[in-house]
C-alpha cells in the first residue's frame, strides 16, 4: 500500500494514525485514517486504507471497481476527530457486506444526522478540491483505485438530486459555490 497512502500524503498531508475496523466488522473492511497539514489549509481528512482489496460491482453495468474512500471537515479546537470516521467506517462496511460500488451522484442516507441535524446524507462527488490527479491512483498489484469523496448533504439536497439528478445538483453546487468542507454550511438554495 505505500503507492496509496504517498498518494494520499501528497494532498491530504502527513498521516497521524489509522483506526483499525470495529469489533465485529465485516470481514474485509479497511481501516479509517486521518490527515492534517495538507493542501487545504486548516482541514483535517479521512480516508480509508484498505477498501480497494474488495472489488465493488455497479449494479447498472456489473463493472468492477476499486475505490476508497474521503471525508473531509475543518479542524476544530478540543475536538479530536468529529463523526467522519464513524461515517466511513459505516459507508465503507456496507459496501463490503454487499459488494456494491457507489459512484459519482450517488446519494447515501445516513442513519442519524450528523451533529448540527441538518446533514442526512452523503453525496458521492469527485474530490474536485484536489488536482484531477488525485481521483485515481494505481497501486502495487496493478490495480486502479478511485478516491470517491463523500460530502454531507441536507435532506432538501439528497431530495433534489434524486428528484432532477447529479447533473442538476452538480450545476446548482458551481453556481452557489459552497464551502463542501464545512458540514455545517447552510443548505443550497433549491
């Protein structure tokens, strides 16, 4: 894994630790890292390690992939990590219980909002924060591994982009401009 995590450390900055899978996790399931010190400033990310060793089907076209995948929030006083951790641990067991990929314009729904209560859901985007570099990197065993990033998303959003499609939510998100890396940014203007 070290192409993956240079891969990471390259934009997200130095890697301070990783969470191994919870007790009783399913089998397969990676671990949970976090970030600091990358290319946005004051930005802490997560990323999972270890996803892409279990090949994720679409369901439309049965194609395989390898994905891992990010969160990202601002760093904040006296709070070590916040719930992001939590959140991938739980998209990514998922996956590997069920073998399904997500893909760009997905949207998860989320068991519990997140803090704050107005993020109810994931929105699968391509890590546009980045350079277009960052959203695939190829690995030791050859393997192409995408970095999928998961945004947190107000149900009125998750509404929208089931109801008008990822196209339309992506062009409202250029238009608007929100800070995605705040999971306590106002919700777009729908």
């Amino acid at each position: 894994m070290p192409e993956l995590i240079d891969h990471l450390e390259g934009r997200l900055g130095r890697m301070g630790g990783a969470w191994p899978p919870r007790d009783g996790a399913a089998e397969g399931s990676p671990q949970v890292a976090w970030f600091r010190d990358g290319q946005l400033p004051q930005v802490q990310a997560f990323a999972t390690i270890g996803l892409f060793r279990t090949p994720l089907r679409d369901q439309m076209s049965d194609r395989h992939y390898h994905l891992e995948l990010l969160a990202c929030d601002y760093l904040n006083d006296g709070e070590e990590s916040g719930p992001l951790p939590d959140v991938l641990e739980f998209v990514a067991e998922r996956m590997v219980q069920h073998g399904h990929a997500i893909l760009r314009g997905d949207v998860i729904p989320l068991p519990i909002p997140l803090p704050g209560g107005s993020k109810t859901a994931l929105y699968v985007a391509l890590p546009v924060y980045f350079d277009n570099d960052f959203s695939f990197v190829t690995i030791e065993n050859g393997s192409d591994v995408a970095i999928v990033w998961l945004v947190p998303i107000t149900s009125a959003e998750a509404d929208f982009v089931c109801a008008k499609g990822w196209q339309a939510f992506e062009k409202a998100l250029a238009e608007q401009d929100p800070d995605l890396v705040d999971i306590n940014r106002a919700g777009l203007d729908l």
